[in-house]
C-alpha cells in the first residue's frame, strides 16, 4: 500500500483566513487604542459605549446593546463604571419604569470631544481608502449577521454546489431530522 506524500493541511495558511486577518487586525487595534485609553482611565469598550452615546442622547439600555453587539448582562457593569467615573448619567424611563435611559454628562461630552482615536489614523496607514475599508468591513459584518445563526445552516464547502434541497434532504436522512425549516434561495457564490 502506498502512501501519500502530500503533506497534511497543504494550502490551508492561516494568512489565508479572512477571519483571521480580521480577529488579528481588531487586536492590534486593542493594543493601539489601550495606552491611549489607560492614559484616560478607560477601557475600549467604555469608549466605544461612550461615542454611541455621544451621537444620540436618552438612549435606553437595549438600544444601545445592539448597538454595541453587546448582551445586557455584559454591558450593564461597564455602564455602572461610567456612571462612577462621572461619563453618563442612568435614569429610569418615567413612561416605562423597566427601561433605563442614558446620557453622556458633561464631563463625558468633554471625553468625547477630544477624539482620542485622532491619533491612530496615521498608525492605521490607509489614508483615502480608510472609508472604503471601514464600509467593507461593516458590510462583511452585517452578512455575517444576516446569513449565520441558529435559524440558519451554514452549507458546507464540498456541498455549496449542490442545490440547496439536495442538501437538507442529505441532512434530515443522516441526522435523523424529520424536518428542516424552510429557506429562501441564495446564491452559491463563495469568498
């Protein structure tokens, strides 16, 4: 019996991954923006909480969550943080007691206005295309968003040829699956 000689994982690079570039790129972000932001006693995602709220004020909680792509449970302490440092000020929503309102305060408006990620725009080295890049990657984002999760089935590489029926037909018979939810056609192209 004769073996390959192919080496395992050949042509699988994980420079190749655009997933990677993109977990790398939003690290090195992290490290950019960290003594910026230590020099003002704030963690990025304080930060990024803290702009959202400087483009529209009384926001309630959950808004703002989506915002953020953060769940109530993660953002609420960060939230109480900013509340003791000063930034925002937490209120309940007369109309509905169960819905907190926020708003930047004063000294969070002055945070805000220096516009501390200024100074990475140099570091980033993009200069006109930075627009074009920042759309795309917001693009990629929301049709990540849009076409993954757990109403949706992510066809696997060696079936997206395949049509789409032959597919769930191919997964309820080898899971067992006795129905499988309906879709609208996409379309098959790839990455």
């Amino acid at each position: 019996m004769t073996r390959s000689t192919k080496a395992p994982g050949k042509g699988r690079k994980l420079s190749n991954f655009l997933c990677f570039a993109v977990y790398s790129a939003n690290l090195a972000f992290g490290r950019a923006y960290k003594p910026i932001l230590d020099a003002v006693g704030l963690t990025y995602t304080q930060y990024i909480a803290m702009v959202a709220l400087s483009e529209e004020d009384k926001q309630i909680v959950s808004v703002l969550g989506e915002k953020l792509f953060l769940e109530s449970n993660t953002l609420t302490p960060i939230l109480k943080k900013l509340e003791q440092l000063g930034y925002i000020r937490r209120q309940r929503d007369p109309a509905d007691e169960r819905q907190v309102r926020l708003s930047l305060t004063q000294a969070g408006r002055r945070q805000i206005e220096k516009d501390l990620g200024e100074s990475l725009i140099d570091a980033i080295g993009l200069g006109e295309e930075l627009p074009v890049v920042q759309q795309t990657v917001s693009r990629l984002r929301d049709n990540l968003l849009r076409n993954t999760g757990p109403e949706r089935m992510i066809r696997p590489l060696a079936n997206r040829n395949k049509p789409r029926e032959e597919n769930e037909l191919a997964k309820m018979s080898s899971h067992g699956h006795e129905h499988v939810g309906s879709r609208t056609s996409r379309s098959s192209s790839s990455q």
